[in-house]
C-alpha cells in the first residue's frame, strides 16, 4: 500500500503477505536495492496513521519519514500501528525522514526478522511511545551526514523516551522465532549481523 500527496488519513488498514519483487515467483535476484514497504508512507506529508496492521512483509513492515518533531500539535497522528513478521519493521531510509527531526511514535513492533525499528536519515530522531518486543534488534539507530572525513560537525542526537523494548518475551521460541524466511536466503549481506553463536 503505497501513500503518496498530503494530509492523507491512513486508518484501520491491514496488510498481510507482503511479496518483494525481488522473490515474487521464485525469482532469486542477486542485487538487493529494492526495499518496497508493505505500507509506504514516506512520500506522503501531513499524514494521520492510526490503527493499522502488518503480518508479513518479505522487507519492511512501515516505510516511513515519520512525523515532524517540530510540528508539535500533530504528533498525536501516529497511534495504534502494529507491525510483526517482517524483515524490517519500521524503517525510515537515507533519502527519507525530515529535514531537522523524525518522530516514530505510536508503534508495536514484534517477532521481526532482523530490526524492530531501523532508521539512517540525515536528521534527528525521536522515538516516543513505541513498544519492540521480540525481534533480533529492538531498535537499529544510525544518523547520516556530517562527513567525518572531512572533520564536520553537527547537533544530532537520538531520544529514547516512554518506550518499552523487550529482548525476548516468554513466548519467544529460540527455535522458531529465529528461522530465516526462505525468501531472504539469497541475501546474506543484507542480514542483521549476529554474534557468534547466536
């Protein structure tokens, strides 16, 4: 589901098998630059997202930019977003998230294959309200730009804040929860890496 213009209202969806193109019909196709989102919400603005629902996606559960931390009055748009069964859960991208500051807020995101949240956007992030239970990496947090080669700084930062982050539940199942879709075989490199022996 692909979300594109402003001030969409994304509510009470649900999302089931999302299929890459890079396996659909048995296709085992090497270069690995494809990312699609089961929902896309990253070339939307000023979007409500509420009560929504992924089970299954073959790459990223939510595609997003987040919402706008300077935007303070909107960020109750974002509630209710659960996410489970994806290689990735949330994930907001290098040419994605907002200017100055991304809020990922109002998600659950559980048994995912390798992140719950994975993020790589050039500006800062917030994380509020948001519940990772039982995926490999809870939550996979890098920052792009400035250059350090070329001695750059900026004022850039993560805050973690009213969340719960759950490395494994009761009902995790070491044996089950930590088998690879075959789907993601082909792509190794593009794994979460993993400690030694486990």
């Amino acid at each position: 589901m692909r979300i594109e213009g402003k001030e969409n209202l994304v509510i009470h969806n649900m999302v089931v098998m999302s299929l890459s193109i890079l396996t659909y019909k048995g296709r085992k196709t090497k270069v690995n630059l494809i990312w699609p989102g089961a929902v896309e919400l990253n070339l939307a603005t000023d979007i409500t997202v509420i009560d929504n629902a992924v089970g299954g996606s073959e790459r990223i559960g939510f595609l997003i930019d987040g919402a706008d931390c300077r935007n303070g009055t909107k960020t109750n748009r974002w509630s209710g977003n659960v996410v489970h069964g994806a290689w990735r859960g949330i994930h907001i991208g290098y040419e994605d998230g907002h200017p100055h500051c991304s809020l990922i807020s109002g998600f659950l995101t559980w048994k995912n294959l390798d992140y719950g949240i994975w993020f790589w956007p050039k500006s800062r992030v917030i994380i509020s309200n948001v519940i990772a239970a039982d995926n490999t990496v809870g939550i996979m947090p890098e920052i792009a730009e400035p250059s350090a080669i070329k001695h750059e700084t900026a004022n850039k930062f993560v805050h973690l804040y009213n969340s719960l982050i759950v490395g494994s539940s009761p009902s995790y199942d070491c044996v089950e929860d930590v088998k690879p879709p075959i789907n993601s075989i082909p792509f190794p490199d593009s794994r979460s890496m993993k400690a030694p022996g486990g």
